[in-house]
C-alpha cells in the first residue's frame, strides 16, 4: 500500500497525490538549482551527481500534472531523463500550450 506521506507528520507532495498507475521519474537538475532541490526533495531522492554539479533525483509519480508542474519549475534547468512517457507527456503539453 501506499503510504500516506514521504516524512511522518508530513502531506506527500503533489506529485504523489493522485491515483494514476505509479510511475519511478528521474529528474535531473542543474548546479545552479541543485541546492534548492535537495532542500526540496531531499537526499533521500538523490540517485546520482554529476562532475558538472547536476544531481538526479528519483520520485514516485502518481499524478502526472503535478509532477509536470513540479519540473516546469526549473525552467531549463532540469531534464526528465526517464521513464520516456513522461517527458512526452511534457513535450506534448508544451506544443498544446504553443498553439
């Protein structure tokens, strides 16, 4: 089952709360929002640093929107590096909002 919150006392992040089928995201930011995201996310959530200062993080991903929402918040400052599905799922809600 899925627990109620990523830190006891606490409300899982938007991201979690949503019935989707659960995806496993990486998302990889840049040094120059490292720092803020690890403050965000937690070291917990690091898989991986990079020699240029960028960190991958893991998260589980129920609601897709959020999560969208989530790494917008980077601007070009980060990439989602897997699953494929939801870095189309961003591609094609960019090229929706271009139109």
């Amino acid at each position: 089952s899925r627990p109620g919150s990523a830190h006891p006392g606490a409300a899982a992040p938007p991201w979690q709360m949503g019935d989707e089928d659960e995806l496993t995201a990486r998302l990889r930011v840049d040094r120059d929002q490292a720092a803020w995201a690890r403050t965000t996310l937690g070291e917990r959530a690091v898989v991986d640093q990079a020699e240029d200062g960028s960190v991958c993080f893991e998260l589980t991903v129920t609601n897709r929107a959020a999560f969208r929402s989530f790494a917008l918040t980077f601007l070009d400052h980060a990439v989602i590096e897997a699953p494929e599905e939801l870095r189309a799922d961003l591609v094609a809600w960019l090229e929706e909002q271009a139109r």
